[in-house]
C-alpha cells in the first residue's frame, strides 16, 4: 500500500510540473525544456533552507515560489523578443546552465553527490511524517493547482492566453497587453515549479543534479504531449500515465544498466509518435 | 604560452563545431525547421566510426563509412518524419516536439547499444604529439583543423557553384516561388539533410578523437553551434562558421580565470549578449 | 480646425525599398475614405503606421488633433483606431463568439489575480460580455455560427467575423485591409451594406481596395497611393475618369 501511496504522491508532484509545463508549452505555445531547472531551483531553495534551519517549511516554499516566479519570468522574457526558434537556444542553454550549477556549485547543492536528509515537510510545527500524511498535503498543494488552472482557462485570461498562442499581432490589434499576459502566465507557471519543487525535497529527503536535468525537462514536455494541451484532463493523464509507465517496464526484464536509457527511449518514441498520430494527446487540444 | 596554446586549441575545435554550425544552418536556411534532431545524427557519426574501426576497417573508409550512415539516418529523419508531419499541416512547434523526440531516440539507443560509460578512440596517430615552437599540437586535432576547412571550403563551394546549391539556395529564399518554378521543395529538402548530414559526421567523428564518445555528447555542440548560426546571422554560411571559432575560442580562454565546467555559461552568455543588442546577428541578409 | 486623422510626412525604408515616400494625406470624419493603388504602393505599410505596429523613419500621424507618435497599438486602440488584416488574422482554434470576446475591451478576469481569487465575479462579468460579444455577432449577421469553431466558418463568414472582432473594441475610426477581396457576388453585397450600415451609425472608415465597383458604390473620398506616395485625391468619378492614374493603376495588365 506504501508503494501505491508513494506513487500517487510522485504522481501529484508531477501534476504541478505539468501544470507549469502546460501553462507554457500548450497555452502559451513556447517551447520549453527547462521547466526542470526552476523545478530544481525550487527544491534546492527549500532545502537549503530546512537544511540550515533559517526557516520553517512553509515560509521556505513560499520563498522558493516566489524566487521562481521571478526566475521563470525572466527565462520566459527572451521569448517575448526573439522569435520561437531562437527561444529553443534559449531554453536549452538554460537548462544545460542549470545542470552546471547544480552539479558544480557545491556550496549550494552539495555538487554531484546532493543534499541528503532534507527534513520532512511540516505545517505549522507538526512535522508530516507518514506516508499517508505527505499524501494529505500533496493532495492538497495539487487540487489547488488544479483549481488555479481551471479558474484560469475558463476565465478571459485563458481565453485571451489561447489567443495569444494562435497570433500574438492579432491579439495587440485589439487593444491587449501581450507581454504583460505572457508575462503573468510564466510568473504562475514560475509558482507551480517551485512549489513542486519544494515538496519533492522534502518528501524524497534526498535531491541530486539528476531529478533536474535536460532527461528531466524532456519528461515533462513528454507529459504535455501525451495528455495534452490547455486542458486540465491532459495535465493530470499525462503525469499519471508517464509514472506509472516505468514501473510497467520493471516488468519486462531488462536489465538495470539500460533502464534509464530505455525509459528516455520510450519518451523519445512517445514524443514522435503523438506528434505524428495525435497531436491532442489523450486528452487535450491540439498542440 | 599557456594563453596562445589555448587559442589554438579554441580555433582547432572551433573550426571543427564551425561545420557543425554550418550544415546546421543549410538545413534551418532551407527547411525552416530547426532539426534538433542534428545532434543526435553528430553523435552517430562518432560510434559508427569507433565500430569500424573496432573491426579493423581503416581511418579514411571508417569515417566515409560513418558519413554514409548519417546520410542515411538525416534522409530517413526528413522522409519518415519532417515530410509526414509537414502533409498533416503540423505547427511549428509539433516539429519541435519531434525533432527532439528523434534527438531522445537516437541518444538512447546509443546508449542502450554502446552503454553510456564514455568510450575511447584508441588510434596511435591521433595521440602523437606534435611540438610547433612550443605548441603542442595532437594529431587529432591537426586531422580536425585540416578536414574542418576543407568541409568548411567544400560547403561553401557547394552552396554557390554548383546548380543544385543554387537550387537550394532559391528554395531556401522563397519556397513559394521555387514551387511554381518547378523546383521541388521537397526534393531539395531530403537532399538538403543528407548533404548536411554527411557533413556533421566529419566533426562527429573528429571531436571526439580528444575528448572520447558519449551518447549525450551531441547537445552541447550543437547549442553552440545554433548560437553560432544566430549570432552570425541567419543565411551566413560563413557567420556562422566565423562566430563558432570565436565561441570556442572564448570558451577556451575562460579557462584562465575560471574551471572548464562552467564553460556552458561562457558560451550562454555570448547568446544573451547577442540576443539583447543584435538579434538578427551581425551579418543577417535583408 | 485640424483634420480628424492627419497623416504628415511619412517616410518608411525597408533595406533597398522606400515603402513610404512623404506620404501625408487627411481623414475627414463619418465618412468612408477608400484607398487604392497598385499593388505595393504602401496601402498596408502605412495602416501598420497609423496602427503603432511600425515606427516610421520620419513623420507624424495626428488623431483628433493627438500626436499618436511612439504610442503602442494597444494604445492607439484604447484612443479610437483599430484595424483589421488583410490575411484576417483570426484565432481560428477559437469559437467565433470568443474571437469577438478578445477583441472586447480589457476587463475584469483578463488578468490573473482577479481570475483567480474572484472567480464568481469574473463569471459574472464575463457572462455580460458574452451578451455584448453576441450583439457584435448578430450586428454582422453571425449570430447562429456563435459557437463554431472559426476553421469550420466560410471564407465570407470569416470575412465578416473580422469586422464583428473589430467592432468589439469600441474604435470609432475603422481601418480595413481589402474586406472585400475574394468574396463571391452575395458576400460582398453583404459587406458593402455592412460598411455602410456602420458609416450610418457614426463610425468613420479608412478602407483599402482593389474592387472599383466596390469603390464606385462605397466610398465617400478616394486616395490614391502611388510608390509610398498621395498621388492623388477626390471622389471616385474624378479618380477613375483619370487617364493619367489608370494606366499607372492598370498598367502592367493592359
């Protein structure tokens, strides 16, 4: 039963990943592989913080939220200059930058090796040990993120984000505020990274370099294809789907010294074939 | 000395991802889809040529042997993947999303084929060292610098003397008109990848001589190559080619003041630079 | 008394090419002014000046005696004039009922924070820009396709759907990229009468046009747009009985 509990939580921590990576990717329509790296800033924020003791949990997330909304946003501002392609560069550089920090910055992210015995999350003084209790709160954190992406889409800032995607000069002629949407969108996608981020460390109670790299931003655009974009059905099949797809090639006797590469393997071939066959996704619009 | 053995060694390998930038750019100038996927068509070149040589075929038909491999791999990318997703009217972005879906393939099988553990050139050649007045200079890297200016030579003279360059140049200035001209976008553009493919393999071999293969080793490269290609301007063979070496030169010479692992960001920053003064880059056409 | 849209001086280079050659012409208001000109004279060039999509190298556009220089297009929608595209630039993944919606002045709910943290107030407001975004539609004739998706609508009917998104933003200076062109003989009755329907209730409108027929019937005051520049002005039977301006106009195809 832990196993399906300890599933169900990776699984509603990805829900938030998937979140910020549809709110960029299928909303906004900018193409991003480096939410992973504010996922990470997140959680290394968090931790350097529980790790010192200068703040408690809560105060903790809500600095790392902050810091990567500021972060995403500016990620997010080459895109509203260059055009896609060349934001493809910019995304690329990022993350491989963010893997240089977080693997030789020691001092912060204790390098290569991580940061181990990151404290378990706590609310107000009482320290959420158990399993079940974890759940509890990740449930939580994820129904608000579904909530906030939901209020989104239905309202005109959805509406006037979807137009955006489709034809950004369009949508200046009638009088909008183009970078000021965008802008707010990467700030919220920015909120959903960190936050995700902050829980991972503390519930894994380990971090290192490797939850955070270039494998790890193609996962979650992975997971935007495969469930599929701007609606909050994709957000949530996508992740569901894409962690319990591992434990399915335990199965299949492969042996553990390929096991990553074929698990990337298998995102590769999912990222073409939606490409190619179904664009929406399992449960989205087409991208 | 330590500073003129760093040039050189920039300007070595610099000339080496200058072709990589500069059959990048031939297929982006032409297609207008940026083929991530390149790098994973780099990073087979190198294991193609390690298994040739493994089986004891000699240096020259390992690496044309490779080249042919890269060909064919770039020409099954643009056929069985690109034209496909071009007849369902894919956007933009869904390319993307493809191509890098092609790079994560052909990464892994590598790897799942190789391993990921990096694998060594073993040629006595390569790792002769050759003292110029005080440079040290591999044989390695006197290959690279003399194959990379021949296949920077040999593009160029491509792109502008021979009828099919011409060809592909009209197609990549106005596919439109190249249609009704009987040009055959199509056509062009399978050709396009295979020539460019080709051409990468000559870097993807070469580089890793030095450095040794890694499954994962494609994307670096091919960021600085892109970086290049923007920084020169879109449509400049030789910007492209140009700002590479001045990258890698850059890239080099940071290793006087800081460590080698932060090169990435040496080479970020230049993008950034160019992307808030110039972001056309210096020698855009039109 | 200054003009109602003055237009001063303009020039506009393009690399090699002099898109805009001192152009300057005036705008009198509650009429319809069409422009013509070969193609390549600058008709659209100088649409996206008085829009604030291009920064012209030198001269000035005035809007009701306003300097609109530097001044954003959200901006110089917010002081009247809005313009429409030639290529129509609609969001076609989106009902037609929501494209007129963004093309609504901003409110309530179009930033995050109020979509989030005052969600049945937005709904509320929202609901009451659909009805609005709905009499737009039915000022069009568009009513009964409200909640089709825009890529299923007929070129006509998206045509129309253009002008609907335009008079959502409240502009009362309209600037229409040929929103006859390609139109069967039904259609372009249907946006003649239309344009003429929106002169009658007080809006002023700028419209570019290859159609003389459509010329002939609509248009108050012609400009005539020769190589980025006025060339010549007047009423459609004084611009067509001009030798010297037809064969500039049909010269290469006679």
């Amino acid at each position: 039963m832990d196993y399906f509990y300890s599933y169900l939580i990776l699984a509603e921590i990805y829900v938030l990943l998937g979140l910020s990576t549809n709110l960029l990717v299928g909303v906004v329509g900018i193409f991003s592989v480096s939410q992973a790296a504010v996922f990470g800033v997140g959680a290394y924020i968090v931790s350097d913080f529980l790790l010192s003791g200068t703040l408690s949990f809560l105060p903790a997330l809500a600095v790392a939220a902050v810091a990567c909304i500021v972060l995403n946003v500016l990620l997010t501002l080459p895109s509203l200059r260059v055009s896609g392609d060349y934001f493809v560069v910019t995304s690329f550089g990022i993350q491989l930058l963010a893997t240089a920090v977080f693997t030789n910055w020691t001092g912060g992210t204790g390098g290569a090796n991580g940061l181990p015995g990151v404290p378990p999350p706590d609310l107000f003084g009482f320290p959420l040990e158990e399993t079940r209790q974890i759940l509890g709160f990740t449930t939580v954190a994820a129904g608000l993120g579904c909530l906030a992406f939901w209020l989104s889409m239905r309202a005109p800032y959805g509406r006037l984000l979807k137009a955006i995607r489709e034809d950004e000069l369009a949508v200046a002629a009638a009088g909008k505020d183009v970078l000021r949407a965008k802008v707010s969108a990467a700030a919220l996608a920015g909120a959903f990274a960190g936050v995700a981020g902050g829980v991972y460390a503390t519930y894994m109670s380990f971090i290192d370099p490797s939850s955070f790299d270039l494998d790890a931003s193609v996962l979650l655009l992975t997971m935007v294809v495969v469930g599929g974009a701007r609606t909050l059905a994709g957000s949530i099949v996508g992740p569901v789907v894409l962690l319990a797809l591992p434990q399915l090639l335990q199965l299949v006797a492969i042996p553990t010294t390929v096991a990553a590469s074929a698990r990337q393997l298998l995102y590769g071939v999912l990222l073409i074939a939606f490409a190619v066959f179904r664009p929406q996704g399992l449960a989205g619009e087409r991208l | 000395m330590l500073l003129l053995q760093l040039l050189v060694n920039g300007i070595v390998t610099g000339c080496a991802l200058g072709v990589v930038a500069v059959s990048f750019a031939l297929v982006y100038a032409t297609t207008r889809i940026f083929h991530i996927a390149h790098a994973g068509v780099y990073t087979l070149g190198g294991y193609l040529a390690w298994s040739l040589l493994a089986h004891g075929v000699p240096e020259p038909l390992a690496l044309l042997g490779a080249m042919a491999g890269c060909t064919v791999l770039g020409a099954a990318i643009q056929h069985f993947l690109y034209a496909p997703l071009e007849r369902r009217r894919a956007t933009h972005l869904i390319v993307l999303i493809a191509s890098l879906g092609a790079l994560a393939v052909i990464q892994n099988l590598i790897a799942a084929v190789y391993s990921s553990d990096i694998l060594e050139f073993t040629i006595p050649w390569a790792s002769a060292v050759v003292t110029l007045g005080g440079l040290r200079l591999t044989g390695a890297q006197l290959a690279t610098l003399a194959l990379s200016l021949a296949a920077f030579v040999g593009m160029l003279w491509f792109a502008h003397r021979t009828l099919l360059g011409k060809r592909i140049r009209a197609v990549a200035s106005n596919p439109f008109l190249a249609e009704i001209t009987r040009l055959e976008p199509r056509a062009v553009y399978v050709t396009v990848i295979a020539i460019a493919s080709a051409v990468v393999c000559i870097p993807g071999v070469l580089v890793p001589l030095d450095l040794g293969l890694q499954p994962y080793g494609g994307v670096t490269p091919l960021l600085t190559a892109t970086i290049a290609m923007i920084a020169g301007g879109v449509g400049s063979l030789g910007g492209a080619f140009l700002f590479a070496v001045v990258i890698v030169v850059l890239q080099n010479l940071s290793l006087l003041v800081m460590p080698g692992e932060w090169s990435i960001g040496v080479t970020f920053a230049i993008f950034v630079v160019f992307m808030l003064f110039r972001p056309r880059g210096l020698f855009a056409a039109g | 008394m200054s003009a109602y849209l003055e237009v001063s001086g303009v020039n506009q280079r393009f690399g090699g090419l002099q898109a805009l050659n001192d152009c300057g012409f005036a705008i009198a208001q509650g009429g319809i002014t069409c422009m013509v000109g070969p193609n390549g004279a600058g008709k659209t060039t100088i649409f996206n000046v008085i829009t604030g999509f291009l920064r012209p190298d030198t001269g000035h556009v005035a809007f009701r005696g306003r300097r609109l220089d530097g001044l954003r297009p959200q901006a110089i929608v917010a002081a009247g004039i809005a313009r429409s595209f030639q290529n129509l630039r609609l969001f076609v993944d989106l009902t037609a009922l929501e494209n007129v919606l963004v093309g609504l002045p901003s409110g309530f709910g179009e930033a995050p924070l109020g979509a989030l943290f005052r969600p049945f107030h937005t709904a509320r407001l929202d609901r009451a820009r659909r009805a609005q975004a709905m009499e737009r539609l039915e000022h069009v004739g568009l009513a009964d396709r409200a909640a089709e998706k825009v890529r299923n609508l007929s070129y006509g009917e998206q045509k129309l759907l253009t002008v609907a998104r335009l008079l959502a933003t409240g502009a009362e200076l309209l600037l229409l990229d040929e929103p006859a062109s390609g139109l069967a003989a039904g259609a372009l009755d249907q946006v003649m009468a239309l344009l003429r329907r929106l002169q009658g209730e007080g809006k002023t409108l700028l419209v570019v046009e290859h159609n003389t027929r459509v010329v002939q019937q609509i248009a108050d005051h012609v400009l005539f747009l020769h190589q980025g520049h006025l060339m010549a002005e007047g009423t459609p039977a004084q611009i067509i009985a001009d030798p010297a301006l037809a064969e500039i106009y049909f010269g290469g195809a006679l």
